[in-house]
C-alpha cells in the first residue's frame, strides 16, 4: 500500500470529499449574493434550481472517488475521482469568488487574480 495505512487513506478521502462539499456550498452562496454573475444571465428562476442541481451532481466525482479510495486504496481510480472533483469544485468556486469580488465587492482582496487562476485551473 506504499506506506500508507488503510485508516489514512480512509481519512484522506473523506477529507477531500469534505472539502468538495464546503467548496460547492460557498460557491453556491456567491453565486446567490450576486445575481449580476454568468450563472444568471436570463434572470429566471429555473436558473437558481438548475445551480442547485448542477452543485449536487458535480458532488458525484468525488463521492464515487471517497468510496472507492477508502475501500481499496490502492486503486488509483478512486483518487482520480477525489482529485477530478477537487479541481472542479475549485475552478467553480474561484469563478463564484471572481465574480462576486469584482461585481459586488471590489474592497475584497484578490478578484483578478482569482479570475486568472479560475482560468488556469479549467
């Protein structure tokens, strides 16, 4: 298992599944606060219920990756997933922060750069 023991790698998969999860979260509440973003271009409400819905599905990677990883963690699959939906989660939530900062916030630190990583990350 190259040194890692099975109740590590079970905490480590869980962790990134975590951390998904409070990624989606916030971005969703960026999302929210401003309305002016990409994701509400049309102003409808099927908009918000579509955001919510595609936050929950993005959360299939990595519930599949935390599944596999922790029950056999020497399958590289299973952190392939973890590492996929990561980097999703995080491209969408700098997109989220971007927006938010640069549309309602501007005092917050950070936005350009956020946006160019948002972009690297993609």
């Amino acid at each position: 298992m190259g040194g890692v023991s099975a109740r590590t790698a079970t905490r480590l998969a869980w962790s990134l599944w975590v951390a998904c999860v409070v990624l989606m979260t916030l971005t969703l509440l960026l999302d929210f606060a401003t309305p002016e973003s990409s994701l509400f271009r049309t102003g409808e409400r099927a908009d918000s219920v579509l955001a919510v819905l595609m936050g929950l599905l993005s959360l299939a990677y990595p519930t599949v990756g935390a599944l596999i990883a922790s029950r056999l963690p020497t399958n590289p699959l299973g952190w392939i997933f973890c590492g996929a939906g990561l980097l999703y989660e995080t491209q969408r939530f700098s997109i989220a922060y971007a927006d938010y900062t640069l549309i309602k916030r501007l005092e917050w630190p950070g936005g350009e750069y956020v946006a160019w990583f948002s972009t690297w990350v993609g």
